[in-house]
C-alpha cells in the first residue's frame, strides 16, 4: 500500500510516556480518572431518562394574557399569572436566570411579556414597577446590533409596547430613540409580501402574536398541528386560541401546563430533537460506544416515530435531517423519500428556509452525503444546493461567530472540508471537542436551556477518554518502533520508512483501547506492504522477487540457505515471524488456526506484485480488466484490513471468510484505492514508463478522451463504488459479515479519501499536524 510519496521518517514522531505498573504511583494515580470517568458516564446516562427543558417566562405570560371564556375580567389560567408573580428576577427581569451578558433583548422581550398579564389582570404593582425600571435601564439594548436578537424580535417588540399603551402603560424609553425599532418593524412586515410568500407565511404565522388583530388568523391556523400546537409555539398558540378558541389550541395548551406545572417552555415537543442531539454529541466526541443500550433505545424509538410518520421529525428540517442520518449510518432501513419534500424550494418555503436557518442546512447537508443507492438523486440535487449555500454563507461572512457558539463557522468549514467518506473518526474528535458548545442556551423567539444539550459532562469525558486512548497508542508505537529495530526493517535501504504513518491511519480510525490488537495487526502490516511494494517496485531483483515467493509458498523454510539474498532473507523472515505471531493470537480470539488464510493473503500480493512488474519489464499493455483484476490486489490493502477482521470482537468462521459477500467488500474498497491513487501518480509514473488506470483508460480508449476527461470519468465510478460499498457495510438484511468487521473496510475508505482528497496528496505538513493531533498531543481541558 503505497498512500503517500513523501520521504519523512514519520516513525521519529513518537515520544515517551510513562507505564502503568501496578501498585506503583503512577498506578494509584489513574484510579482518579477512572473513577471520575464512572461518575461522569452514569450522569449521562440518567439524562437519556428524561429531557431537561427550561420554562419560558416569555410563553408563560401569552398563556397568561388568555382571558376566562366566562368570565372576559379574569385569567383563564391564573397559575399562569401567580408562576409570574413569583419568578421575577431579582434585577426586576424576567427570563433566564444567570443569562449571558448578550441576552439582555431577549429580557426586555420576556419583561415586557410579563408586565402585560399583570398590568391586565391588576396584580402586583410591584412586580410591575420594577420590571418597568429594568426595561427603562436597559432598552438601549434593543436597537443593539451586537445584542442576540431572538427570532421576530423586530416585529414582536414593537407590538407588545402598542399593546403596552393599550393597557394605559407607558414603557419608559429613557434616552433612546424606539423610532427605529418601529421602522424595522414595518420593514420586516414588508419584507412577508414579496415573491416567497409561503416562506413568508410560515415566517410571520410563527410569531403572529406580534401581529395581533391585524393576522389572517384562519390562514395561519394551516399551520396547526396534530397536537393542537401551532409550529409547537405555546406563545403563537395561545394568541390563536385568544382569537378563535379553537379546542385543539386549548388542549395543546392544557397538556403542557400538566407536563411543565404553572408555566410553560418556549417549544414543545422537543424530546425527539433533543435526544438525537445527545446521540449526534456521543458520535462526534467519540464515547458513543460508552453508552451503547442507550443509544439503542433512543433510535430504537425514532425508527419508530419514523415509520408512523411523526410530525415531530417530518415538520421540523434538522429533526428530519439528522435522524435519516443517524439512522440510516446505524443500520435502520428507511428511504430517502421524504427528502423530496426537503428540497431547495421546499426548504426556502418554510421558516427556516425563509430565516436562512445554518443549522437545518448544514444538518441537511450532512445527510444528503449518506447515498447507498445508484437512483437517490434527491440526496445528490440536496448535497449539490446545501453545499453551495453553505459555501456562499461562509463567503461573505453571513456566517459569523455570537456569545451562543462561537465556533459555528468552524463547524461548517470543517463539514465542508472533510466529507463523511474522508473524515477519520480521531481527527473529526479532536475537532469536535475543541470546537463544543457548552452553552446550553439557545434562541428562538426566546431564550431556552436544556441540560441535555452542550452538556459540559460530554465534554469532560470526551477530554479524558482522548486522552487516555493517545497514551494507550504512544506505548503501542514505540513497541511497534522496536519491533521494526528488532526485524532489521530499518536496514533495509531501498525502504520508505511509514511506520507512524501506517499507526496512525489505525490509531485515528481503530482507537478504543480494547481494539489494542486490530491496531497492531493493521500498522504491522501496513510496514510490510510498504517495504515490499518498495522491494518489487525498485529494491530487489526479478531473482530476488521470486524466491521470496518460494519461500512464503513452501512457509516453514531454512532461512539460512533458503534465502538468495540479505534483503530477502530480512523480508521473509519478517513476514514469517509477524504472521506466525498473529496466528497465535487470533488462535486466542477465533479459537481456531488462522495462518493459512493470513499466509494465502500474501501469496495473493506478491504474485499480483510479480506480475505488474513483469508487465514493466516487458513493456506489455493489459486490457484495462486485467489491469484492474490485478490492481486491486496489488494495492496491498489485503494484508492489512483482512487480518485485523480477526481482531475487532466477532467469532469468523471460515464459511464467513470465504463467503462472497466479503471478498466483495475488499475488492470494492480495493479498486476505490487503486483508482485513487492511479488518478494522484498518474503524471509521475507516466515520466517513469509505467501504466496506471488513467493511461490505460486513455490507451484503451483510442485517443478519444482527455486525461481531465478520463479522470472527471474515474473519480464518477470511485463514488459510485464508495456508495456501493456503504451499502453493504450498513445493510443487514441479507448479510452475514459482522457489522463490526465490515466496518473496516468503510475506515480505510475514509483513509483513502482523506490522503487523496487533493489533486496533490495529503501533503507532509498536513501529515505531520494530523499525526500529531492524534497521537502527541494531548488535549487541555482548561484550554477549551
């Protein structure tokens, strides 16, 4: 395997750490962390029981303002009005307690909103008096740019002050000029009669509490919902219900208070939304496998919700988006369909789509790239219009960092940059972890926090879990480095030396501590790929080439009078010790003798190896089928996924082995490679006489197609491969390959992708950070 042609002897990136013997300090001291690493997981996994939702001051006093059918001069809910009473902030505010400093519109918002009801009811003149003070103290902050705005602040604002002066109240505005805030109002109301007037309809009904006696009330009731709500909004809710006291209203209403008590959240039902957030968080830190019935559970009941088609997921884009792709990378079978109701006109008619919502869109983005069918065009048309939104928003600047998370244009970037078939899973860690949003907070028309959501324990798992890994694979690279010393590998002169290259690809794909084994297997034999693919393609001699066929052929050999060569004896006896080492050990986890599938493996290559160097030296051109029935053995990724299948947990029997279905997964992840890198070294073994994929297609081709035309037709039959493939690692129906074993084929898939993503390669410096991110340096929690 041959993934990079740079010359840096990577295995000087290691360094030292210290051993854990027993009963020694060093010992006593991890006992701390594994202790706090127990605690930290059983807190995450209670709040898989329950999702924390903070109530709303804001929705509560709308809920409140409702008057008593009967009786028009009282509250239809006074709970509502007393929970008001109650829960006003000690700065005469209302809203979230301990908000940031750049949430001070969103408690004028919820401040203005509690006066009303209890101006309008005549209680608590007191309460009244000090939220006017706080109002009077702050309303600068409402023309503040630099302030969050919560969603139709513009429009909500204004229009409670009218209803303010309606009441006989005047809103103090100190030394601000709300002249402004009242043109922006009427602005953003001219803006909902354009040419998008469902996005704008859907826009405006969201929050047509702002808009009062003036809304088209029947129209915005199509925007009811199942369970009575309207857009799950309780504040939009009980304006209708004011207006037109409609029952489902009342219900949706009356359920909440009997879930929240006396008040109500800015958003209901959020449950679904919230837990695959927590299961989104799990993957992308990397301790999902910490928390494996718990995740079950909860796509367990989303695969539920999804085939009863629940509103829930299906009206709400992220929702929808991430819960195809979730489930869908998990195993579930569920179609692309309900993508056609996603698309970029159907998106830019609904309230995201109309607030050009980032979030929906990069969700959106994320799951159009999860193809696994040749005819899912509606995924392809959705990766085409969501990347090129997203790309123009990072562009000019739309897309900017606030107090709420200040890495969101970070986030897209990286999206972006690394698709979900060239991500490796350490790396795409790292990067979340540096780049998590602990604030729980979030903004709708109101502020809202949940616990479950940019939990700061996630993060302090996710630290130490990284951390413990890299020192786990710090000590496996030095050993792996003495054993390269102690195999004479480092004598070799014709060698590249890739052993910290060849680690990392596993360490940053294979990374639990308990795959220690899988990780070996794999870095050992991506040396021994590399020394003799250097060995036939410059090193050794047509002689030299074949003895050492004839010696892994006849296996149990003298190598003192076997051997033709030094080099050959130092490569045979390598491969010897290395494959009867593995035998013992897969003896061990299989239960059964696994050398000769291992042995059969490298007879594979390097007979496929013999026969692409005689056709060099015989300057012969193979059709473009036998090029390929070749090339994708002699990409020499055999010897190092194959082996490592043994390792990563299930018993394979020999029937699984030898079945179809997994020579089908080597071979199509074989010729993805093959490709890959044909289409990389095409110019340079081109000015040393050699064919690849590229120069054969162009010979076989009789002229008629460019090298960009050639190229442009490869990388097409790569993606078209790459989707099969992901097909057959996430299908269960059918399959008899573990789950876990077929995953490993996807792992070096991303390897590929990510070393060949460039026209130029993964370069050495890029290399260098990378294998530094995952195996040197540790991550400071302090830092973050």
């Amino acid at each position: 395997m041959s993934l990079s042609h740079s010359s840096r002897p990577w295995c000087s990136l290691y360094s030292t750490s210290v051993s854990l013997v027993p009963g020694s300090i060093e010992a006593r001291k991890a006992k701390k962390p594994a202790l706090f690493i127990e605690g930290t997981k059983q807190r995450i996994k209670t709040m898989f029981d329950k999702v924390e939702l903070s109530v709303s001051s804001y929705d509560t006093a709308w809920v409140a303002m409702i008057p008593c059918q009967n009786t028009p001069q009282a509250p239809f809910f006074p709970q509502c009005v007393n929970w008001l009473l109650d829960n006003q902030l000690h700065d005469g505010s209302w809203g979230l307690p301990n908000r940031d400093s750049f949430l001070v519109k969103d408690a004028l918002l919820s401040t203005l909103a509690c006066i009303l009801p209890i101006k309008q009811w005549g209680v608590g003149e007191e309460q009244m008096n000090k939220g006017l003070f706080y109002i009077e103290s702050n309303i600068a902050a409402a023309t503040d740019e630099k302030q969050a705005s919560p969603i139709g602040f513009n429009i909500i604002f204004p229009a409670m002050i009218e209803l303010a002066k309606n009441l006989d109240l005047n809103i103090p505005q100190g030394t601000t000029n709300l002249d402004a805030l009242f043109h922006k109002r009427e602005l953003e109301l001219k803006r909902g009669y354009g040419s998008n007037l469902e996005g704008k309809g859907s826009y405006l009904a969201y929050f047509s509490e702002g808009l009062g006696k003036s809304a088209d009330w029947e129209m915005i009731m199509k925007y009811q919902r199942k369970n009575g709500s309207l857009s799950n909004s309780p504040s939009t809710t009980a304006a209708a219900f004011t207006y037109l006291k409609n029952s489902g209203c009342l219900s949706y209403l009356h359920s909440l208070l009997d879930r929240f008590g006396n008040a109500v959240p800015t958003v209901y039902p959020l449950d679904i939304y919230t837990r695959l957030c927590m299961v989104d968080s799990l993957e992308r830190l990397g301790i999902d496998r910490h928390f494996r019935k718990e995740i079950k559970s909860v796509l367990d009941e989303t695969y539920r919700y999804w085939l009863q088609g629940e509103e829930e997921i299906f009206l709400d884009t992220a929702t929808c988006a991430m819960a195809f792709r979730i489930l869908r990378v998990n195993g579930f079978d569920i179609s692309s369909d309900p993508f056609t109701q996603l698309s970029e006109d159907h998106f830019s008619s609904s309230l995201g789509g109309y607030m050009k919502d980032i979030g929906s869109v990069l969700e959106l983005f994320r799951a159009s790239q999860i193809i696994i069918h040749p005819d899912e065009f509606v995924l392809e048309k959705q990766n085409f219009w969501t990347s090129q939104f997203l790309i123009q928003e990072l562009s000019n600047g739309s897309i900017h960092a606030d107090g709420l998370n200040k890495y969101v244009s970070q986030e897209v970037d990286d999206a972006l940059k690394f698709p979900y078939h060239a991500s490796l899973e350490r790396l795409s860690n790292r990067r979340a972890i540096e780049n998590y949003n602990k604030n729980n907070t979030r903004v709708l028309k109101t502020a809202y926090s949940s616990s479950n959501i940019g939990n700061e324990d996630f993060l302090n798992l996710a630290v130490e879990d990284f951390n413990i890994c890299q020192s786990i694979q710090r000590e496996e690279l030095k050993d792996l480095a003495r054993w390269i010393t102690e195999n004479r590998l480092d004598k070799l002169k014709f060698a590249r030396q890739k052993l910290a290259y060849c680690y990392f690809s596993a360490a940053a794909t294979l990374f639990s501590p308990e795959l220690s084994d899988a990780r070996i297997s794999w870095a050992k034999n991506g040396v021994l790929t590399t020394v003799v693919d250097d060995f036939f393609d410059v090193g050794g001699s047509v002689e030299e080439l074949v003895n050492l066929i004839q010696l892994v052929e006849k296996w149990d050999v003298d190598v003192s009078t076997g051997c033709c060569s030094e080099n050959v004896e130092i490569i045979f006896s390598a491969l010897h010790s290395t494959i009867c080492d593995f035998a013992d050990k897969g003896l061990t986890l299989q239960g059964r003798n696994v050398i000769s599938h291992i042995i059969d493996i490298w007879l594979n290559l390097l007979k496929s190896m013999l026969k692409e160097a005689e056709w060099l030296r015989d300057k012969s051109v193979p059709s473009m089928d036998e090029y390929m029935t070749n090339g994708y053995v002699s990409f020499a990724l055999g010897p190092i996924v194959l082996p490592a299948l043994y390792c990563v947990g299930p018993k394979l029997s020999e029937e699984i082995v030898g079945t179809p279905e997994l020579h089908h997964l080597y071979e199509i992840m074989s010729t993805c490679g093959r490709l890959l890198n044909d289409i990389q070294t095409f110019k340079r073994e081109s000015e040393e006489g050699k064919l690849n994929a590229v120069s054969l297609c162009m010979i076989h081709g009789g002229g008629d197609c460019t090298k960009e035309e050639t190229i442009k037709e490869l990388k097409s039959f790569i993606a078209g491969k790459r989707r099969e493939l992901l097909k057959l690692v996430l299908q269960e129906k059918g399959s008899v390959v573990p789950r876990a074993c077929k995953d490993l084929f996807w792992k070096m898939i991303k390897v590929l992708h990510l070393f060949y993503m460039k026209d130029d390669g993964f370069t050495s410096h890029e290399m260098f950070n990378s294998v530094n991110a995952v195996l040197e340096e540790p991550i400071v929690l302090n830092k973050l």
